[in-house]
C-alpha cells in the first residue's frame, strides 16, 4: 500500500461512528453492534450489519418428528 499523506476523518453520531477517507467511508452501529455501511470508491459493499446463520444437517430423530419441515 502506497504512503499517503492524507487525514482521517471520525464523525460521531448519536447512533453511529463515522470513519471516512478520500475514497472509503465506513460506519459502524452502537445499537446493532458492528459495521453497518461499507462504501469503497464509490461502490456500497454492505449496507446493513451482517447477522450469523447457523445450520446443521438433519439427523434421523429431526427426520422422524418432522422437525426439517416445521423450522424450514
């Protein structure tokens, strides 16, 4: 990465934390906890705080009860 000479700016919001740049801007959410905008050059990467799915295969007692078909 090429040395830059340029500032960082932090905007402080009442919800939200605010870092941006010449051609990035970040915002990060203190109600939803973590990045919330991700703009790079122009092009928005994220535009809402990513949330974790968890899966597991199905087993014979979830095949039995049909427990695949109620949580689907």
């Amino acid at each position: 990465m090429a040395y830059t000479n340029k500032k960082l700016q932090v905007v402080f919001g009442d919800g939200t934390l605010g870092l941006g740049g010449d051609d990035f801007h970040y915002i990060f959410s203190y109600e939803r906890g973590g990045l919330e905008s991700l703009l790079i050059q122009g092009k928005e990467w994220l535009y809402r705080t990513p949330t974790p799915t968890y899966w597991r295969a199905t087993t014979d007692n979830d095949r039995g009860s049909s427990f695949s078909v109620k949580s689907a």
